[in-house]
DNA sequence: CAACGATGGATATTCGAATATTAGTTGATT
DNA sequence: AATCAACTAATATTCGAATATCCATCGTTG
C-alpha cells in the first residue's frame, strides 16, 4: 500500500507470491518473469529470486534452471495422485489425533467449525460468485485444526504442503456446485471426530475430499485449456 | 575439480552442501556462516544463500531470520516422530508398490537388493571403523526402488525428503553394532516383497527402521553432547 | 529449397559492494 | 557494583550492474 521505496524483505515477498500463486493471480503454466515480479513485488532480482526457490522446493512453481520459473501446471493425473497421497494422509494424522487429542483439541476444533460455519462461502459484491477470501481461510484452519491433535510436526508439516497443492487446484475450478451441502460434510466429520469414532471421521473426511476432486477434475477436463 | 575461477553454479553447490550435511561435515545444531561458506565452495553470497534457503525449505537446515542459517539440531523427540511417520508412509507406499509393481520393479529392487549385497558395509582404510559413503549410497538406492514401484509421485517425494533426515540421523550415531545382521534383514524385506506378501514385508520394514532408530536413540543419549 | 550458422534481443544467473541488523564491549551514570 | 547507553566488530541482507545463456530471426551456404 505504501508506495515509499521501503526495503522489501525476503519473507514478506515470499508469502505474498505464495499467497497469489494459491489465489490465483498468476496462472497455472504461467511464466514467472523476474522483471515483472520485481516490479510487482517492489524487490530486487535476489528477493524474488529466493522466494521464486523456496516455492520451487515445495512444488508450487517449477524451476527449469537456466530457462526460468513458471506456476506449477495442473493436469488430472497430478491431481488424482495428490488427492489419494493426501486422503491417505490425512487419515493417518486424523487417526491419531482421534487417539491422542486432549480437551483442548477438542476446543479448538469446535471452535474453527464455528467460525466456518460462520463465515459466507461466497462474495455477493462479485458479478460472478466466487468463493469468498474469508471461507478459504476459514476452511483451511478447520481442516487444519481436525489434524493438529496429532502431536506430529512432520505429519503436520506434510500435510500442510498437500493442503496447498489442493488449494492451488480449488481456486481454479470454481464451480459452483449448488446441491452440495459443503457445511454439513463439515459438521459430520467434526461430530463423528468428537465423539472419537476415527473409522467414522476419516471415512467422512476421504468421502469430503473426494467429492471436492471429483468436481475438479469435471471442472478441468471441461474447460481443457 | 579444475580449480580454476569458474562461476559456481547454484543447482551443484546445492547439492555439495546437502552432501556435506547430510554426510556430517557440518555438525548438527552448528551455525552456517556465509563467508565460511563462500570460501569453502567457492560460491558468492547468492548462490550460497539459494542453497540454504531451500535446504530451510526441507527442513535440513533451519533459518532464522537476520540472525542466520543452522543445521537442524537432533533431539529424542524428533527422532521419534520422524521415525513413526517414515514408517507409516513408507508402509503405504511399499503396499502400492507390491499392489501396482510390474516385473520392471521387481527387476530394479533385486538389481538394488544385489548390489547393495556386494557392497562392503565398513571402510578398512580408516582407524574408527565408519559405514562406508558406497554403502550408504546402495543403502539408499535399494530403499527407494522398494518404494518406486507405487507409482505416485507426491508420495516418493514425501519418502525421500523423510529418508534425508533419517539419513542425517543415522551419520551421527555411527555405532557400531556387530551383532546386527543387517543383509539378512535386507534380504527378508526383499523376498517378502518379491512374494507379494504386503503384510509381511511392511512388517519386517516397520522393525528394519524402528531397529535403527532405536540404535540411534541410544547412541544420541549416551553421548548427550 | 533446406539446413546450418551468425546476430541480437530478452532473460536468467552471478557477483561484489552497499546497507541493515545483531551481538558483544566499553564506558559512563546512578 | 550494577545498569544501561553508545560504540564497534561481525554478520546477514539487499541491491543493481556485469555476465552468461537461451531463443527467435535472418542471412548464408550447400
């Protein structure tokens, strides 16, 4: 916002190319040229170069050395891959958070759901209706607290990428699939969590995911640009 | 090897430093300082610090943030959760593999199985008896083509940044265990695998490495520096 | 006409100096 | 003697220019 000739820091550039490449700024295949990124980002060559590097190494862009970086490209058989690695995943950190998760696992949970439920799915300002800011936010902190009773920073720390790679995927296929009754997936997984039923909960989570890859790949298959 | 002053380029002193940390040159928990670095890989500041940022990235080395770069510190706990959740995802992975596995797979592990047979385990040059870097290099290679079989990228990627840190881990407790007979160990996760038993082979999988960190564990308590 | 090589513009990569930050030390003040 | 501020040395961070590489275009040669 401030248009002074501040310093930009590593960090601040990283995250907000992050966040854009995840919210669907710059597309997918998309070529990500240093000199329009400095200017963009305000920064010299080495800033954005790092950043460009760090995202690299977590598969949200891609490096071919010497060409350039580009925003990783979506195809169905990546996604296909990264639903099931993640579905398993999850599962896996679901499990033992069902198993280990204290009381105050349970509040939080609790409480992430509420704030979703809370928070409008879509922007009404919009022409065409997108899915709003607020609820990506929202969702990923929920789906994120389900796990975070684990107590594993590594299964944490993996599931944390794939949960980007899947955001990646969602912003581009913004279909919106009126029958779907997203808030009551939610409400089931978090009562059947609750109540300590992990065959009941992951069953429901790997059913929400699914369904959300399936309305994706449809979506992406069609527009097959 | 021609000591010349060539430009470095980032993607090979990348790979020298994950070699030399994971290889034990840097110990853990030691602070990186760029002008050691420089010099030591005859690289300017840039390329260095590329390198180290995605080292951060995979959690090789950590940053912290105007203050520098660090090889990661080991600790009992992380050994745990590591060691847990490699277990888990190779098991899945290995499932896959033994699933999905064409005779192409089975060809590469017992291609693998052999070579790392016919590898000396011990160097006999040096005074301390060390596991020798051909070993280590088999070592590793026989345990991703268990693996590669899954056809599943996201998950072998996730397996091989876990067999990194368990690699690191493993460098700096060179205990020597005379009894252990690990070929034979080797030599059973492979014929289970080849016999398409997933239960046994992710059995005997799940003990090869939950021996190894048990070793470790005791190594990294007893010398508690 | 086809294949190959030269040329120039666009772009990525690397360098080293300039700048900002941290941490340790000295010296002054209470 | 203890506390804190100013200074200094060590170090990380950022910048922009210099360099190397890629790619498309055009001309040359067989």
């Amino acid at each position: 916002m401030a248009s002074t000739k501040q310093r930009a820091n590593t960090e601040a550039v990283y995250a907000q190319v992050r966040a854009d490449v995840l919210g669907g700024v710059h597309r997918p295949g998309e070529r990500l040229k240093f000199s329009a990124l400095c200017e963009r980002y305000g920064a010299s060559v080495s800033v954005v170069r790092e950043a460009l590097s760090r995202l690299a190494e977590q598969g949200l862009v891609v490096s071919e050395p010497r060409i350039g970086f580009a925003v990783r490209a979506m195809t169905v058989d990546d996604l296909r891959d990264l639903t099931m690695t993640r579905i398993e995943l999850e599962t896996l950190a679901l499990r033992k958070a069902i198993e280990r998760g204290d009381v105050d696992w349970e509040s939080q949970i609790v409480a992430a759901h509420h704030r979703l439920e809370r928070t409008a799915m879509f922007t009404d300002d919009d022409a065409p209706p997108r899915v709003s800011d607020d609820w990506e936010v929202a969702h990923a902190a929920f789906h994120g607290s389900l796990l975070s009773g684990c107590d594993s920073p590594w299964l944490l720390g993996i599931a944390t990428t794939l949960r980007d790679a899947a955001e990646f995927y969602r912003r581009w296929s913004q279909i919106v699939e009126p029958d779907r009754d997203a808030c009551g997936e939610h409400r089931a997984i978090l009562e059947a969590a609750l109540a300590r039923d992990a065959d009941l909960a992951t069953e429901r989570l790997r059913e929400h995911y699914q369904r959300t890859a399936d309305i994706v790949e449809r979506g992406l298959t069609e527009q097959d640009d």
